[in-house]
C-alpha cells in the first residue's frame, strides 16, 4: 500500500512547459490521479480513448492546442469533457481564442497553480475566467 489516495480519474494534458509539466505530475500523484501527458495534436484521439474527467492544455505555444479544444468540443464522445487551459495573464487574445475554441476554463499560469490540487480533486471549473 502506498498511502495514495485510490481514484479513478483521468486527466489528459498537453503542457510543452516542462516546469508546469513536472508540477502537474506531481499533483496528479498526490491525488492519485491518473495523468496522461502527450502532445496537443493527440489530445483528442487520446481523449476519446481513455475518457478523463478532465484535459488541461497549456496555451499559447501552438495552433494545435486551439484544434485540439475544437475537436474535443465538436466530437459527441468527448464534448463533454471539461477542458481548462492556463496562459501568460499578459496573453489575452490567447484568452479569447480558447474561449472562441470551447475551453471551459481560462486560468493566468498563477491561478492554474493556485487551483491545480481543486482541479485535480475534480472540482467543477467556473465559468470562463
């Protein structure tokens, strides 16, 4: 027995920033969460197979996390899937093309951080911030 606490959420993730990677992964195991980390472009495809109760996507960075949002949100096996994605506070036409795209959630990287072990616990995530 580890001492982790048995859940059987999925999280899937597509954070390039190897800091905030490293930070995610080590709250998805304290939760005893399950955590999948790929890249943007499979998010979907890896959505549809595992069925997280939630994905996180670093935005910014790439078109492709922006299709990656449209497609979860367009497919009828994953639209309901909660997605929260975190940006620079400075980057808002990042903001409102995640909301644009279906992103449930838009945190400043410190709001992400400050609210990670929630999101992790399975809080339901607000409305767009």
């Amino acid at each position: 027995m580890t001492g982790l606490p048995l859940t059987n959420r999925c999280v899937v993730a597509a954070i390039p920033d190897l800091f905030f990677a490293a930070r995610v992964k080590e709250v998805a195991r304290a939760s005893g969460t399950s955590l999948v980390l790929t890249a943007a472009g499979h998010v979907p495809e890896v959505a549809e197979v595992r069925k997280p109760q939630l994905v996180i996507l670093e935005l910014g960075g790439s078109a492709e996390v922006l299709d990656a949002a449209r497609e979860l949100k367009a497919n009828p096996a994953t639209r309901a899937i909660r997605v929260v994605g975190f940006y620079s506070h400075v980057d808002q036409e990042t903001r409102r093309a995640a909301e644009a795209a279906g992103v449930d959630l838009m945190l400043p990287r410190s709001a992400f951080t400050a609210r990670l072990a929630e999101l992790m616990a399975g809080a339901a995530p607000e409305a767009a911030s």
